[in-house]
C-alpha cells in the first residue's frame, strides 16, 4: 500500500447494468506519481507536450481491438508483440476481458543487438533458439488464456514489435501450433492520405504501441474522460 497523498487518482463511470437501476458503478484507477511525473517532465523537455499516459497492455490491447474490426475474419487471432527486452501475448476473452501477458523473452537478451552478433557464426543458433523459446512461451499463454476464456478459440497470430521480423519466427509458430501467423501492420488500420508509392518503406511492425497510445490519446481528447485527482 502506498499514502494517497502518493497517488493520482483516475475513475469513470460504468454504464448500469440492467435491474441495477439507482446504483452507479466506477472504475478507479491508480498510479504512484512520481511514476508519471518523471515520465512527463523528460517528455516536456523534449519540446513535446503530454496528453495521456497510459500502460504498456491498454495500447496494444486497443490496437488488437482495432484490427479485429478491420479484419472481422481474423477476431479470433492473438496480438504477439516481440520487444528487445521482453515480448507479450495480447487478446480480449469472449466475455469482452483484455488478456495481456507480458514474459521475458526479448530479441537483446536472446541473441544481441550489435553488429557483431548479428554476423557471429553461432547467430543462426542463437536465433532458432530464440524462436523456439518464443514457441514454448506462446503455448504456455495460449493455455492459461483457454482456463480464463473457458475454450481455446485461437485462429492466429499477429506479429508486431521490434523483433517481428526475426528470421523463420513466424514459420515456425505457424509450424509448430498449427496457426496461422503474419506481420501486422498498425498503421495500416488507419485512412492515410499520402499515396502509397509515396510512403517511405519502413518496419511499421514496429510501431504497435505507438500506434495504440496515439489513438487512446485522440478518442481521450475527443471523449468522456477520467477525472484526474
């Protein structure tokens, strides 16, 4: 427990609930301050001005919202997100519950990010490795998502992150859980009036969580939003 005077404090209030008329419900929510603060202060010195602050699960559970409404088909794919530190399994349950599991299997600690040890000899080993670590990591989520969820009624996988692109990851997820597996572009789940011939060619797997937090940031501004204490 910490001193409220540590904390800001977040709520909004939950739409009722048929036959509990007369009852409002809120969800709280809560952050250590100097959490935020630091966070803030290096943003604003950095010429930006901060509008939301939001964790790590929200912004890629929005984006997974997102692309399964732009593709209605695939609503039944899991959002696997491969970070250089740490990666993370993300999905909302039949019952509408954002699932998010974070584990510590990320591209820095597995295989490197210099140049050296990207052209060692033993990077082809230290990659398929990494891809099979990925694999036991994504089955043990798998199943503790299908205890939550009641029924194990994943279709696919979107890659996303830093280390989406790592070589044969996605083959051998595809390989080895019999699921269909592919990249995820989260910028193309937004209208871009630049032409494509005019786009410059970038990983825009990488741009999950920026994309999430962008969006949150935009409905926060233009919506009904928490109150801030």
């Amino acid at each position: 427990p910490f001193p409220v005077e540590e904390l800001s404090l977040d709520f909004v209030r939950l739409r009722a609930e048929e036959g509990m008329r007369g009852t409002d419900s809120y969800q709280v929510f809560a952050t250590r301050k100097d959490v935020v603060e630091s966070r803030v202060e290096a943003l604003q010195q950095s010429g930006l001005k901060p509008v939301l602050v939001d964790v790590h699960s929200q912004s890629l559970g929005h984006i997974w919202k997102l692309a399964a409404e732009r593709f209605p088909e695939k609503n039944k794919y899991c959002l696997l997100d491969i970070g250089s530190l740490a990666s993370s399994f993300t999905m909302f349950t039949e019952q509408g519950e954002l699932f998010h599991k974070e584990f510590a299997c990320g591209t820095r600690i597995s295989m490197g990010t210099s140049q050296e040890d990207l052209l060692s000899d033993d990077a082809q080993a230290k990659t398929e490795q990494f891809n099979r670590q990925v694999v036991e990591r994504v089955k043990r989520q798998m199943q503790l998502y299908t205890s939550i969820n009641g029924s194990q009624n994943i279709k696919g996988i979107w890659l996303s992150g830093e280390g989406a692109s790592t070589p044969m990851l996605a083959e051998e997820l595809s390989h080895q859980l019999a699921l269909e597996c592919e990249l995820l572009n989260p910028l193309g789940l937004f209208e871009m009036k630049v032409s494509k011939r005019k786009r410059r060619a970038a990983d825009w797997q990488h741009f999950s969580t920026a994309a999430g937090l962008a969006v949150r940031g935009i409905h926060w501004l233009g919506g009904v939003r928490a109150v801030s204490h």
